[in-house]
C-alpha cells in the first residue's frame, strides 16, 4: 500500500540528512517540494533522479486532491521542504490532515530541525518549552507578544533578518530588557553564531552587526511569582 513520507533535510549542512531520508528519496516515485530548485540542488548532490512537483503555500490547497489520488493508486510520495522538517513552519499539515481523513498511512522520518539545536544550544532550561513559530507579522502580533509575557517556560521562535531586531526589541518592552535570551542564526553552516545574553544586550549586538540569515530566537521563562510556587508545590504534594 503506497503512503505519503514526511522527509526531514537538512537546515544548512548537506551531511545532516539521514540514510533512511535519502533511501525513502530514492524509493518514491514522486516529491513535493516547497521549491524544486532548491531540492533539486540537494537531489543532484547525492546524485538521485526522481519526479519533481512544486508544493508550497500559495498552491497547497488545489494539489490535495491530486496528490491524494496519486498515492490511492499505489504511488509512493515524499514531502520536503526548503530545510527542516515539513509542516514546523513550512506547508505539510493540510496534506497530512487530508490523507489521514482518506485513510492514506503517514509516516514522519526523524530528522533535521532548526528548533532543537539552538535550543540546546542555549543555554536556558530545555526540559519544558513553548514553540511559537514565527510571530504573527501584523493583526494580532502585540497580543501573543503580551501572552508571552507570563509563559513560564522557555519560549522558541524563528524569525528573519530583516526583522529580528524589531522583534527583540518588542519582546524586551513586553517581557523586560533583562529577559536572558539567546540568537541563533545560520544553524550547522559555516557561519553558525549563538549570541547569548539579556534581551537588550542582544539588541545592542544586532544593533552594530547587522542579521544575516534565518534567526531561532530563544527566550527565558517568566520567573513564577510567589502565589505560583505556592501552587505548584502543592499540586506536587497532591500528586504524591
């Protein structure tokens, strides 16, 4: 029975992408990509030939059916994006919702992600987070800014270089310049930087050098206030 496979590539470094990525590549008798140029250019790079079709966000909903229809007559297909793993960011939950509501199996291979690295990479708590994704761009961006503010965990977004640095100065007038929080840019290629620090001492940085290239965001939790640690040190009790 043919299904559709979620394949993970690489964020930068051509070496990250995985033996069963590059296997289920080879295998499928077709790809969708978020841009078959840039695909193409890691296809060619492990020298594999297969079927190409362009499948982003500005199409997305008129392929369902065609892309469904294939794999229901036994076609296997991959999904792919420009770098990382499809549907974090990028286009692939549509697609995904459809061929499960058709019965079409779904697999998600393991693999690349901007997210986890600078994460980690960090320095702040990494046992809880919260993924944010990319912030609204206008309607209903100083609301999830305020929401921000009280969430305790530590708190993830990618943003642009063109506007990282407003973004790091929104975050700071909402959750205070003192903030710690951590930049990383160009994730696992030859100019990888994580710039550590508070929110305005980040600011101060991007400030005399300019941002080049995808930016991963980390930000410290809200530190709880007196009445949250009374909680939750009973709700720990309780649950013993």
């Amino acid at each position: 029975m043919a299904k559709l496979t979620i394949v993970p590539t690489p964020i930068g470094n051509l070496e990250d992408i995985t033996l069963r990525a590059l296997s289920t590549l080879r295998r499928v008798q077709l790809v969708l990509a978020e841009d078959t140029r840039t695909t193409g250019l890691l296809l060619k790079h492990y020298e594999i030939k297969c079927s190409l079709q362009s499948y982003h966000k500005f199409n997305e909903h008129q392929a369902l059916e065609h892309i469904c229809r294939r794999i229901e007559e036994n076609q296997d297909v991959a999904l792919v994006s420009d770098a990382g793993t499809p549907g974090i960011s990028d286009p692939g939950f549509l697609l995904v919702r459809a061929c499960l509501e058709r019965g079409i199996e779904v697999e998600c291979l393991p693999g690349a992600t901007a997210l986890v690295p600078a994460l980690v990479a960090s320095g702040l708590p990494c046992d809880r987070f919260s993924f944010e994704g990319f912030l609204p761009v206008k309607k209903g961006r100083q609301t999830r800014l305020k929401e921000l503010a009280d969430q305790p965990r530590t708190m993830v977004l990618y943003e642009s270089p063109h506007r990282v640095l407003k973004t790091l100065e929104q975050l700071a007038s909402e959750l205070g310049e003192d903030r710690p929080a951590a930049a990383a840019r160009e994730l696992s290629k030859l100019h990888e930087e994580v710039v550590r620090g508070s929110l305005s001492e980040l600011i101060s940085h991007f400030s005399t050098h300019s941002p080049r290239g995808e930016f991963v965001l980390v930000v410290a939790g809200a530190t709880p206030t007196k009445k949250q640690k009374t909680t939750d040190s009973q709700a720990d009790n309780t649950d013993q």
